[in-house]
C-alpha cells in the first residue's frame, strides 16, 4: 500500500518535523511505502543527518523524501494521502487523484488541539466541488481522536537511557556537557520571549545549581541579550552566579528526544517537541506558537485544562501561572519560584499524565485504522 504525505514548511521546523517522525513510523512499523513531499528540502535535511537539501529524490530509514517542486510534474496518486496542516495539494495531483477507477483516501491531517470541539470533527469528511472527499483527522489527548505520535518501545528506551550507570552522562558527553552531580539540567527551546530575562534571574540566583542546554534556535538572541554578548556560537558556555549556559548544535529528533529525557524540565515550543516533553514525563513549559487576536492562548488554556484537571489547587495554580507567564510575557521569576515548592508534585504529574496518554493508541496507527475501516 502506499501513502503520499505533503508538507509545506512555514517557517519554523514543527511541520517537516511531525511529518518525518509519521513517515518514518508508517514505514518501520506497518510496512507501508511512503512518499514524502516537502517543499523546502533544505528544513528536511536539518532534521535528518545525512539528507541532501538539493536532492528531488532521496531515501532516508525506507522513507522516499522528495522535494515538491513548484512546477509539479505527473505523478500517479498513492492509495492514502495526507495533506498536512491544510497545505494546499497541487491542482494536477488532485486531477490524478480523481480520474482514478478508485478514490484515495484523502486525508487533512491538522494541528495539534486540545479544544472540546475537536472531538465533534474528527474523521468527518467534507465532499469537495470535484467530487472527491476529504476526512479531517486531528490529533489529540482523548480517545475521540487520533491520538498523538508515539514509536513503538519510545518510552522503553526512555527509561533505559534513564535507568542504566552512566548512559545519561554519557549520551550529554556527546553534545560537550559535564553534567555535575546535584545540578539540576533544564532543556531551553523557544521562539523570541520576553519572559526569559526573568527566568534566568532566578536561576541563577537559585541556590541550587542549574545548567541551561540551548539548543541552536531563535530564543538564542534573547540569551545573548540576557548575558550581555554579542552572539552566540555551538559549544558556548557562560556563567552568572549559579547558572550555567551551554549553547548546544541542532539536534537530530532522535537526539533531541535523548535530550528532553536527560533533563530535569524542559522549555518546548511549537507542536512536535512540545508531544516529545510529554513522553519525557518531565516537568515542562510550553512556547505555543502566537497567533493573530491571540487565538494560540484559547488554545494553551484549552490543554492546560487538560493537564491540570486532576491536580491539586495550589501546584495547579503556581503551573498555570508558569505557563501564561511564559506565554504572555509576565513575571516569569516570580512564577519559577512559586512553582518550586511543588517540584516533587509536578514531576509526579508529569509521569502520570505521560502514562495515561501512552495507554491510548498512537497516531499513526489511528490513521492505519482509519483506513482499514474506510476500505
């Protein structure tokens, strides 16, 4: 059976980047032939080491990645067909698709939500002008919807990485990091935010040690500013009181999955790291990406409801405060330090909430059975 995903890079790596970890789960894991179409290879090859970003045509871990060109040229259609994120398929793709003796199944793969409607829409279809049909799949925390990506054995190598003398200290030797006994570790992946200068001000007033791992990305420019630098380069370390900086390279999925599951806590951003920081099982922030008239905050309230719901009222508290802080461009240090008293509760949270959305069925294998049930 084959598959054909499309992806239009916008202009951070959360589509190529939730795109590649499905391609590469369809193939591994249902033994399906996959087509990937990305029209900027150049954000493919960030992600995957060893990727050509001028190739039309490549193979990566069974995946065929190929580069959608602007002028498309004649293809025949895949049985199955995601259109990602509401990308827009090319006009003679769709002609193909609807000259053939059999429909493919035609998917709208959209963004992440935790919101109530969601539930109502997920898997309905919507008949288009050309007679064809198009069924909207949205991924999610309940089991009304189509889940959330997660490899079989994710969370088994998670705790392998965790559970065995030295693995940690030696997966962070790789990157350049001397992890010092008792010093908390924290992740920092975000877009532009106010709210940090604060944060690092607790930090690295914090009596307990702390070391910052960025890797390379657009809070960078923040972190320079913060330290007073005029840039910052890969393997750069900076010291202020009890905080330690360390600059780290773009990190390939896998890499940056073995990251999130070293730290203590880990800033996210964005759609795909911020599911990766859920299978961590750690405390996290999360940097949801801004929208116009702040749609992307009705969005964040959305799973933030989620997340606390069983919660108790005063560490609920002190995580929402966190988390609109950092989305809002509030007091973040005064949010980091209330939220202290209650480490031990979160991380017990964390776990929690992780176990209970790895007991649902993964997304890829919801789009699988999708499709078994629509043939």
């Amino acid at each position: 059976m084959n598959w054909d995903i499309f992806c239009s890079v916008v202009d951070n790596y959360g589509d190529i980047g939730v795109t590649w970890r499905l391609a590469r789960q369809l193939v591994a894991e249902h033994g399906l032939r996959v087509r990937l179409w990305v029209d900027e290879p150049a954000a493919f090859a960030r992600l995957c080491p060893g990727a050509d970003a001028r190739a039309d045509r490549q193979v990566h871990q069974g995946v065929e990645v190929r580069h959608w060109p602007a002028e498309w040229q004649p293809t025949e259609p895949a049985d199955v067909v995601i259109e990602a994120f509401a990308c827009q398929l090319p006009a003679a793709y769709r002609e193909a698709m609807a000259a053939r003796a059999r429909s493919p199944l035609w998917l709208n793969l959209e963004y992440l939500s935790a919101e109530a409607w969601v539930e109502g829409f997920h898997g309905l279809p919507s008949l288009q002008a050309d007679g064809l049909q198009k069924f909207f799949f949205f991924p999610g925390f309940t089991e009304r919807t189509g889940g959330l990506l997660r490899e079989r054995g994710l969370l088994d190598r998670r705790d392998a990485l965790r559970g065995k003398p030295g693995t940690r200290a030696d997966f962070l030797r790789t990157l350049g990091v001397q992890h010092r006994p008792g010093e908390r570790l924290i992740s920092l992946f975000a877009y532009e935010n106010a709210a940090l200068s604060g944060w690092l001000d607790a930090l690295a007033a914090d009596p307990r040690a702390t070391q910052v791992l960025v890797p390379e990305g657009r809070v960078l420019g923040d972190v320079a500013n913060w330290l007073g630098a005029g840039g910052l380069a890969v393997g750069d370390s900076h010291q202020r009181g009890n905080l330690v900086l360390q600059v780290l390279p773009f990190l390939s999925q896998d890499d940056y999955d073995r990251l999130l599951w070293c730290c203590d806590f880990n800033a996210v951003r964005g759609e795909d790291s911020f599911v990766r920081a859920q299978w961590a099982g750690q405390p996290m922030l999360w940097h949801i990406y801004q929208q116009e008239d702040d749609v992307h905050l009705e969005k964040l309230d959305a799973f933030l409801a989620r997340y606390v719901a069983d919660l108790d009222e005063a560490p609920a508290r002190a995580l929402l405060a966190a988390w609109r802080a950092w989305n809002q461009g509030g007091d973040m240090g005064a949010a980091w330090l209330a939220m202290q008293p209650f480490e031990a509760c979160l991380q017990a949270h964390a776990a929690k909430w992780c176990g209970l959305q790895a007991g649902r069925q993964d997304l890829a294998a919801g789009l699988v059975h999708f499709y078994t049930n629509w043939i």
